[in-house]
C-alpha cells in the first residue's frame, strides 16, 4: 500500500498516529505492539474530535511517568525489534548529537524522550506495517516561526533538530505564520519510514483519514490528511480460459472474439498452432475476471463445439485508466487515458474519417490536439 500525507498545518508523532488509527489501523494491534517493548505506566486510546470543521482521530497517551528525557541506548534497545521506530532514534540521536557536540552513544534524548512520544512513535511503526505501507509519501511541510521552549531554553522554531532531519531528507517546505508546527518527533519518523517528497503519487484509493492535532486554533483546520491506496498495476486476478479446434471457420472464430468482448471478457484472441497428424488449428484464448467467467465458457463451447477447455488463473497488472470524449468536426472519438499515454479509440477515429473523408493518422491528430484542451464527457474505460 502507498500512504501520502498533506501536512499543510503541520506533523508531529501523535497527528501521524492519529491519521493512521483513522486510516484503519486497529488500535489493539499497535497497543500489543508498545507493550511488547516492555514499557509499562502509559495507556493509549482515542478520541474523536473536530478541527475546523473536520472530523478527526487524536491518539491520546496516558502516562503515569512524567519523565521528560531519556538515553538513547536505553530507547534503542526498547524499540530495536521496531525497525522503523529504531531509526526514529537513531536518527535523531545523530542530529542532537551534531548539534550540541556530542557522542551519539552519550545523548540524552527530551522531545522523544517522554513516555508519551516513545508510545506515538512505536505506535506509528506498528501502525504501517499493520496497514501494509510499503511506501510513504508527503507533501510540503508547513514550517512555523519565531521560539519554543525547551529543556536548553528558548530555541527558534523551527527547532534545531527538526531542521536538521527535513534537511537531511531534503524535504520541500513552504513558511507559515508563528508556532512550531512540526515536531522532532514527526520529521524523524518520515526519515526513519524512508519518505519520498513530492506530489500525490498515482494510486488506486482505498481510504482516507485524519490525524487531529491537540490545538484547535481558529484560523486554521489542524489536522494532518493522509491517503491511503495501491499503486498502479496491482495484480488482479483473472482467469485465462483456452481450447484448441481444428474443425471450426475463419468467420465463426472471428465472429466468436467479437461475441466474448461483448459478454464482458478483459481480452480475447487467436492463436495459430499445429495440431495431431500435422492439422492446422487454432488456440482460443480468453482473458475474463471470474464473475464473468461462465458466461464466457458457455460462448465458447457453443460456438466452437469444443468438448472441453482449460481454466488457468492468472494475475493482471492493472494500470489505472480513464477516458474522455472530444467531438472532432460533429463526430465524437473517446480518448484512452493511462499513466504513460493518450490512445483515441480506434473505432471512433475509423468511423469519423469515414464520415469526413479523412485519414486515420489525421482523425487521431486533431482528436489529441482537441483532448489536450477539453474533454466533454468522461467515464472508467473498460
């Protein structure tokens, strides 16, 4: 699964987990991860709040340990069998380290170093892999401004550590107005789950959700969005159903491909082949999801007269399409959308050039120069 997030008011360790618990992560399942660290004194649970309008999950810790700091070789053996919270230290081990001069082994960790925020980041760990991400990705970062108090005092915003991990990922970021909007803790964990900046990648949504913020400011919805879908050309299952005949007319077969497109089948083709004592014959193929499966055997067998044919499953990658329709001098021609390409349909282009007295090439010429401009209807391209 792929996870984007749109943090236009800010990120911090307790909106990621909120936003994935949201998304559907079961809140068991990251509670029974925590625990098998061996921390105790803290409870995790959730509220369903609203923020500008919005409704949304806040993860919400509950410590009876109100220690604010931590070494980081005792974090780093609670959460070594976590990796992605792992590198969620280490990473800011290192930049805490460079900034105050430090031995990375010898750093006291304060920002991650609560109970609470150890609770959020183990929790975001579990919380991908139980939704199965295998890859993140997120918008620009919306930076506050002006200090923020801390354990060394009044530091600027954004804090040195923040600042240090979005550069060290190269994260794109756009300025927002005064307040720390994204935490150490929430800029570590999209190092430490291998981030990628960027657009909204192409994917087949599956869900949306949204990780609430403990602030309710009044000018802004504080909320982190995140989607959650599966990237273009996930396997789909299908069946591929074949017989072989050597007793049946070019104009049944032909015939036979038309009828299986028509009774729902994704493909259908032929196949010269050789059979027994040397007969010329031909393979049937047809390409059909199960739903459809029956419909296109009983076609089959009926036309062909065939005894029998094999079933074999099969899985397709399946690239997210979608078509358009242009009108091209009165005619209309659909025009084939994928991630790599427009195709006009070809039907479409033959009858228009017909009715035009036009060629083909020409017809497909002025519907893509037309299709870059407007598309007048739209639906799923089967």
């Amino acid at each position: 699964m792929i996870l984007w997030l749109n943090p236009f008011s800010g990120l911090s360790g307790d909106m990621l987990l909120g936003a994935l618990l949201d998304l559907g992560a079961p809140l068991e399942g990251v509670r029974a991860a925590v625990a098998r660290t061996g921390l105790d004194g803290w409870d995790l649970r959730t509220e369903r709040v609203t923020r500008g309008g919005i409704g949304a999950t806040r993860a919400v810790v509950d410590v009876s340990d109100t220690a604010t700091e931590r070494h980081a070789a005792e974090l780093l053996a609670r959460v070594a069998d976590v990796p992605v919270a792992a590198r969620a230290v280490r990473e800011i081990a290192e930049v805490e380290a460079g900034i105050h001069g430090l031995d990375p082994a010898q750093v006291h960790l304060h920002e991650i170093g609560g109970l609470d925020t150890v609770v959020d980041t183990v929790g975001v760990a579990a919380a991908l892999e139980l939704l199965d991400v295998a890859e993140v990705h997120c918008g620009p970062l919306t930076l506050g401004s002006g200090t923020v108090a801390t354990r060394h005092g009044v530091l600027p915003v954004p804090a040195p550590a923040t600042a240090a991990l979005l550069a060290r990922a190269g994260a794109p970021v756009v300025g927002a107005g005064e307040g720390e909007t994204v935490t150490p803790t929430g800029a570590a964990l999209l190092v430490a789950a291998g981030t990628r900046f960027g657009p909204l990648p192409a994917m087949a949504l599956r869900g949306v959700g949204y990780g609430a913020g403990g602030r309710d400011p009044a000018d802004r919805a504080n909320v982190l969005p995140a989607l959650l879908g599966e990237a273009p050309g996930s396997a789909e299952p299908m069946l591929l159903l074949e017989t072989n005949v050597d007793d049946v007319t070019g104009e049944v077969l032909g015939n036979l491909v038309g009828r299986l497109l028509d009774a729902g089948a994704a493909d259908a083709w032929l196949s010269p082949i050789v059979m027994k004592k040397g007969r010329p014959a031909h393979t049937v193929h047809v390409l059909v999801v199960p739903e459809r499966a029956a419909d296109c055997e009983r076609i089959v067998l009926a036309e062909t007269g065939s005894l029998g044919l094999r079933r074999t499953p099969v899985d397709r990658a399946a690239l997210p399409r979608r078509t358009t329709t242009v009108e091209v001098e009165g005619h209309l021609v659909r025009l084939k959308h994928g991630p790599w390409g427009v195709k006009p349909e070809h039907d479409d282009v033959a009858a228009t050039a017909a009715a035009l007295g036009l060629p083909l090439r020409e017809v497909s010429r002025r519907a893509l120069d037309i299709g870059r401009f407007t598309a007048h209807t739209s639906e799923e391209f089967r």
